[in-house]
C-alpha cells in the first residue's frame, strides 16, 4: 500500500482528501471489511497533515458508516451493507434470508385498535373501524435495525393479533393464511432523528440520522391492506437508484454482506 499524501495547495481541505485517499483503498481491498486502520500518528506522520486533520477525516468516514471507532481500541473498517430493494415486495425477512442473514424480530406490539385518522385515511377506513397495530424490532444476525409499525385492517385479516410474527413474515402469513395477493406499494422516504426510547431500541445515540420510511401496500384492485412506517438506521443503510430515461426508476440491486444497501421497508 503507497501513501499519497495530500495536496496543500488543493482548495480541496485536507481531511476532505484523506478520507478520499480512505475510501479508495477500501474499495481497491487494501483495507478490508473488519481490518484496523493505521494509527493516527501514523496517519499522520505518513502523510504530512496534522494529527486534527486526521481524526477529522475519520469521523467524517465514521458518521458515513463506512469506519467503525472504538474508544481505546482503534478504528477498522466497517462491514459491508446488505441489500435491500424497495421495488421488490419482497419482505425483509425474505431478502435478508436469501442473503444468508440472520433475521429475528422481537414484537413489542400486536394488539386490535381503533384507527387512527390518519390511518383511516390511507387504509380507505371508516371512522370507528378497528386494525391491528403491529410493531416489531427487527434485527439481522443480532444487531437491531430497524424499528417498524405496521396497521393492517382487522377485517381483511382477522385474528391477525394473535398469529405468531417473531418467526415469520407478515407479508408471507397475508399470502398464505388470508389470500392477500401484494402488488405494490408507495412510500416516501425522510431523514430523521430518533427518541429516547428508539435510541435504547436501536442501540444508537441521539445524534444518529435516521431514515425514516412511510407508505401503503396494496393487494390487486389497489386495495390498501397495510399502512406502514419504518425507522431504519442511519449508518447500516444507504440508497441506490438506477434511472432510465423514459423507464422509470428502478432501484440497483448488487451483491454484498452486512450493513444493508437499504432500500425499502420489509415485513
């Protein structure tokens, strides 16, 4: 492995070319998912920047998910991100298994409830009608992350409150045990912060950026049969898109292990 020191005279900053330098030799295999970084000093000494310039570019490859820092230990590459796309309707449970990943889910929530207005109205409900509110902490090969609500409406499905759902698909169950066949959904995607209680959940701190997905699926004849949201985190998932013109969008799909390649909510 050669260093390449920066350019001073670059308006690029610094840190900025470091991380740069970083990234392209993670990604020529140089540096290799779980392998520890050179030292700061030695980041440093090697290519002619102060130590700050250093820790700067690493925080910043840090707060990317690309570098994972623990205090006393070191800095080492990050896994890579698993693969998740949100034109498949596909579950989570499925696409992860098929990725030879772990899934489990803890349900925190499974009970019948009156929806809410804002429920009702992307269910296409009545006022007063009642769906069963589902949350689940999903975690792929033990790490928690995602957090994810679903309301399915009680009449499509009923007795769904009391169907086992920490070991199988809710997308699966609907095809299987209430003849529900899924075809499409639509979803928006946000940035966004996370609550004391989804900090201890997902086992990040308050300055973590979220993704933050909400949307409908919808069984044929566009009938909604779940309103969902989804709260991902930030630093194990990332998006890619590959636009056609004239084609619509479809989302890229690649081959990788641990992180996730995010891309949209699973059930």
């Amino acid at each position: 492995m050669k260093y390449r020191e920066p350019n001073k005279n670059s308006p690029i900053p610094l840190y900025y070319q470091l991380a740069e330098w970083i990234r392209e030799e993670i990604g020529a295999g140089h540096f290799r998912p779980g392998a520890q970084l050179p030292s700061e000093r030695e980041l440093s000494d090697r290519m002619g920047i102060s130590r700050m310039t250093v820790r700067q570019a690493i925080s910043y490859l840090v707060s990317e998910g690309l570098l994972v820092s623990h205090q006393g230990v070191g800095t080492f590459v990050a896994e890579p991100k698993l693969v998740h796309n949100t034109l498949n309707l596909l579950g989570f449970t499925e696409e992860m298994t098929r990725q030879g990943e772990h899934v489990t889910s803890q349900v925190l929530e499974q009970e019948v409830v009156v929806a809410s207005r804002q429920v009702a109205s992307h269910l296409q409900l009545a006022d007063g009608d009642e769906v069963v509110k589902i949350v689940r902490l999903r975690r792929v090969n033990n790490v928690p992350l995602l957090l994810e609500t679903s309301f399915v409406p009680l009449a499509l499905c009923p007795g769904l409150e009391n169907a086992d759902l920490a070991d199988q698909s809710l997308y699966a169950l609907m095809t299987r045990e209430y003849q529900i066949q899924l075809q499409r959904s639509s979803q928006s995607i946000e940035v966004t912060v996370v609550n004391e209680y989804e900090q201890q959940l997902l086992g990040v701190d308050a300055r973590m950026c979220m993704l933050l997905l909400r949307g409908v699926t919808y069984a044929r004849n566009d009938q909604p049969v779940e309103y969902f949201k989804a709260l991902y985190r930030g630093d194990r998932f990332k998006f890619t898109v590959d636009s056609r013109l004239g084609d619509g969008v479809h989302a890229a799909v690649a081959p990788a292990t641990l992180g996730l390649i995010f891309a949209g909510k699973g059930s």
